[in-house]
C-alpha cells in the first residue's frame, strides 16, 4: 500500500510540474521517456481531455512537406532559444509563424533584441510539456485533394496531456476542423516524426507503428492488426499504401525523419553510416526492401540519395556512444530549408549536396551540436522542433520531370493540376542551359486535371533547363518547383543514335532477379515496339506489341521460366536486349 501510494505521490508531482514548466519554459523534455515518465506509463489516460470526433466524411488527402505552407509552428522553449530563433527568423521570411508560448513579452524582447522582425509571428498562448512538436503536432489534410483544409491529431505516445492537445489549440485558432483518432477502435496512437507522406496517398513509417497499437501497449488503446492501422490512416489521412519498415536496433525513438527524408514524389535523401557502422546495415535492407516492392507514385523506381551521417569529432556513432546525429532530420518551409548542422568539416559538403539535389531552395543550416544548446543529446534535431500546417488555398501541381532527351527530339512535359476554383492556364518555361531568358509553352488541357505540352529539343547538346506555372479560375498562381525560377528541372540532352538513344531510356529490369513479375520503364520511346522473351537457348517464349515506349511495361513472366532470360526491344530504334533472372 505504502509503494502503490509512493506510486501515486509521482505521478501527481509529474503532472504538477508538466503543467508549472509549461509557464516557465525552462524545461527540456527529451524526445524519449524520462524514467519518471515510464513510471507513469500504465497508469495514465492518453485519451482525456481531448474532442471526440468522428473521421473525415468524405475522401481527404494528406498533404506532403514541400507543398506550399501558411504557417510554421513551434513551441519556445529557453533553453534552445537561439535555435528557435534562427527557426523564426528563417520562417518569418516564407510565411507565418506560430509561437506557443505563455511568456509572450519575454519571447518578443528576445526576439526584438535578436533583430526578428515579428510582422509575421502569431503568439499562442496554452500550456504545453515539450519542444517536440513535430511529434504531438497535427497534420494538414484536404477534402476531395485541394478542398477544405482540416487537422489530423493522434494519440501522442508520451504521458504529456498539454502536447498532446496542442493541435485542438491550433486549429480553434484557426477556425479549421479537426479530426482526432481518439475512441473505439480509432484510438490509433501515432508520431508525426514517424511519419512521412508524399501527398499522392503513399507514406512511411517505421513498425514503431504496429508495435504501439498492438496488444501489448502501454497506452490503454485498442489491439489493432496491421489491416486495420492501414484503414485508420485511410480514413483520417487518405493514405492508400503505407510502407513500413523495420526499426533501427540504434535509433531510440524509431523515428524515420532522423534517417530519411522525401525531397518529392519518387526521391529520398537517407543517411549512410561506413560499411557496418551502427544502423547503416538496416538502413540499407530497409531501402532495398522498399525498391523491390514498391515504386514511386510515377511507377517508377524511387530515387535515393545517400548523404553520410557525421560522427562524434572522435568519431563516434551511434554504436559506440555517438548521438544520432543525420542532416536528413530537415523540414521546408516554402522556398527555404532548414538542415541541422554539427560542425564546419561535415557541414560544408553536406550542405552543398542538399543545395545540388533542391537547386533555388535557400538551404540554411542551424547547429544542433553546441555545449550551449545540444539538442541532438536529446535525441533529436530540426524537424522534430517543427511543424507546418499547409495553405487554404492550395494550388497543387504534381510533375515528373523529364530526366534526359535526345537532340531534335520531341518531349510530351505533362503534369496533373488541382485548384477547388479549377485551372485556368498552365505553362512551360524552358531555356537552353547558361540562356538568361525562359521561353513559354502553353499548356493544353487533355482532360480531367491532366495538362501536357510538347517541347522540342534544340539540334544541339545543350541541356534543357524548365519549370511548369499554372494559374486558378480565382487567379492564384504557382509554379513547381516552388522556388522557379532561381530554381527548375534540367534535361540532360544528349546526341545518341536512335539504338543508343533507346537502350539507355529502356530501363534495366526491377525487380531482378524476380520470382514473379518483372517491370521495365520506357522513356519517350516513339514508334510502335516489338518485346519479345528468350531463354538462353534462344528460344522465342512470348511476345508484346506496344503502339509507344512511354510508362511502365510490367511482363508477366511464366512461373515454368527459370535461368537467365533475355528481353528484347525492337523498333524504329533498332534492337535493345536486356537480361532477366528469373528464380
């Protein structure tokens, strides 16, 4: 009786102080549990104190981090107020910023002092526990792809009731509706670092996911299977394939935004540790899991991106006592970026590869990994610290870019266009690489929100450099990528023969070797083509026609075909063959 009353005693005083730090702001919850917090665990009610709601009536999408956004927000926090302030200073410029905070005078005098022009800063005034917002935050979401914008929130995993009804705070302060995934099998207990969707219905997660709503939680929430999850996110998210991977036996919070990052529909940046250095192993099964079973929402292979992870200074990882330190752990916030840095030596090149992959983008980068204030000790970074909630009015353009061409080619540059008023116009601006002027193509509607234009490509080796800009019926205009025209796509032209030029736009097969079906994707192959099966003693197993070589070609191979076949495209290009293992 004496220990369950010992119990008692702490949990009271733990709330007590969530709620008195909350005024002081002085506190620095880690991103994980404290010891205090796991006591706390099986005795708290993570659903109190929040709305009850019902999921969204109609089909709603979620919205991915580049598209464009209205408002930044943050919880302020002393002890890393000269990150926060870099934060602010940076999001003032691109939108609106929303500081939670109940020492308003006290931020604003910083800030002032700090030469942060406040024009933009919206003060919110509600008790809170922690920094980490990214994780409590809600998430943007829209009726029928660019309707109504509303609020997703979920069940936050961490016994601190003022985050966790944070994002009913931002949306009455913005008159948005909400939708929270709190009663009877929709109490789904989720975090947003956990989280990253490409605003075409895909998104990823780590199996923290499964593991937090399956019959053994410690948040009193209903057993969920996967299926069931799954159905969940479709519901409040409009997630119709969500990929999960599995966790890093060094990362502490399971998190992905510490390890990877979408930079559009089909690329992601991930970190990369040395040849069998801490999580590097499961990192890259977890990214070969993803290429062999999944493909961007163009039907295409992702695109990664490796950039390497930094150590210690003597040179420690996450294995051997390092923080988990990654400048994948990044958030946009319209035309800018935000990246943790950690010391001048790793910086510099990290940094200037961010700034290659996201040409236009102002690329900042905000030291995590000061004596003064090192939030990386606390298990996370810049992304964890930071939320967005997107436009009302979004305006959205979805375009894959046209790698490569071949001279005194003609390229088709189609794209899908979505405004809630309707589209009036879109256009392509291209020039020729090292040209200062954008010449203009206008776009044609092909129907429903598909738009397409033909560009020629000059006689010359010079590569294209184009962005897209389309216009609403209300008269909102946006170009992709967002930061056109400092920043755009570019077509490496080439000067091939027709053969070259089509073995290099047939892709290699995937997945290879294959027990099953093997994909190939067709580049702006013009002309009807001829593909045809062989096995190794030449013998003619199958054969297709296709009436043009752009998209995705899936061949279903006979389960009865085992050994190497061979795959041969032939047109008016001539003969392209590529080799298949088939198991």
């Amino acid at each position: 009786m004496k220990h369950l009353s010992l119990k008692l005693s702490v949990i009271i005083l733990l709330i007590v102080n969530s709620f008195s730090l909350s005024a002081q702001e002085l506190d620095a919850l880690p991103k994980g549990l404290t010891e205090v917090e796991r006591e706390l665990l099986p005795q708290f009610q993570f659903t109190n104190n929040r709305i009850i709601s019902d999921p969204p009536s109609g089909p709603v999408r979620a919205a991915a981090e580049w598209e464009e956004v209205e408002y930044l927000v943050v919880r302020w926090t002393d002890g890393y107020r000269n990150i926060l302030r870099q934060i602010v200073e940076a999001g003032v410029a691109e939108c609106k910023v929303i500081i939670t905070t109940q020492n308003e005078s006290s931020v604003t005098n910083y800030l002032t002092g700090q030469g942060v022009d406040l024009t933009n800063v919206e003060f919110l005034n509600v008790g809170s526990n922690s920094i980490w917002i990214r994780d409590y935050g809600g998430n943007t979401i829209y009726s029928d792809d660019v309707g109504e914008r509303a609020y997703t929130d979920w069940i936050y995993n961490r016994p601190r009731p003022l985050d966790n009804i944070m994002p009913t705070a931002h949306a009455n302060m913005l008159g948005m509706p909400i939708y929270v995934t709190n009663t009877g099998i929709n109490d789904l207990v989720n975090t947003g670092g956990n989280y990253m969707s490409d605003g075409l219905g895909n998104a990823f997660a780590s199996k923290l996911i499964l593991d937090e709503n399956d019959s053994n939680n410690p948040y009193g929430v209903s057993a969920k299977t996967e299926e069931e999850i799954d159905g969940i996110m479709n519901e409040y998210m409009g997630i119709e394939n969500y990929i999960k991977m599995e966790t890093l036996p060094y990362d502490e919070i399971h998190h992905i935004d510490m390890h990877m990052k979408l930079l559009d529909e089909e690329t992601i940046l991930v970190s990369r540790y040395p040849n069998g250095v801490a999580d590097g192993p499961q990192i890259e099964e977890n990214i070969d899991y993803i290429l062999s079973n999944f493909q961007s929402p163009f039907g295409t292979p992702y695109q990664i991106k490796w950039i390497d992870a930094p150590s210690s200074t003597s040179g420690s990882y996450p294995d051997t006592g390092g923080y988990y330190r990654t400048f994948s752990n990044a958030i946009f916030i319209n035309k800018t970026i935000l990246v943790p840095t950690y010391r001048s030596e790793v910086d510099e090149p990290a940094l200037a590869y961010i700034q290659e992959l996201l040409p236009g983008y102002n690329v900042v980068g905000i030291d995590v990994d000061n004596p003064d204030e090192n939030l990386i000790a606390s298990l996370g970074a810049i992304h964890c610290i930071t939320h967005t909630i997107g436009v009302d009015d979004p305006l959205w353009i979805v375009h894959q870019p046209v790698d490569d061409a071949n001279a005194n080619s003609t390229v088709a540059i189609n794209t899908m266009i979505k405004h809630i008023s309707g589209v009036s116009a879109a256009t392509v601006f291209w020039r020729e690489e090292g040209a200062t002027d954008f010449n203009q193509i206008a776009m044609s509607l092909v129907s429903g929100d598909d738009w397409t234009a033909d560009l020629l490509i000059p006689s010359s080796s010079v590569n294209i450099e184009y962005y897209i800009e389309a216009e609403s019926i209300s008269g909102k205009t946006l170009a992709r990528p967002i930061v056109a025209p400092e920043g755009f796509w570019t077509i490496l032209v080439e000067n091939l023969s027709n053969e070259d030029w089509a073995s290099t736009n047939i892709s290699n097969p995937y997945p290879n070797p294959t027990r099953g079906n093997v994909l190939f994707n067709l580049n702006q192959i013009e002309g009807k083509i001829n593909v045809s099966i062989f096995n190794v003693l030449s013998q003619k197993l199958n054969i297709t026609t296709l009436e043009n070589g752009n998209g995705i070609l899936t061949l279903e191979l006979n389960n009865q075909w085992k050994g190497t076949l061979f795959v041969t495209f032939e047109g008016e290009f001539g003969k392209v063959t590529k080799k298949v293992i088939k198991l």
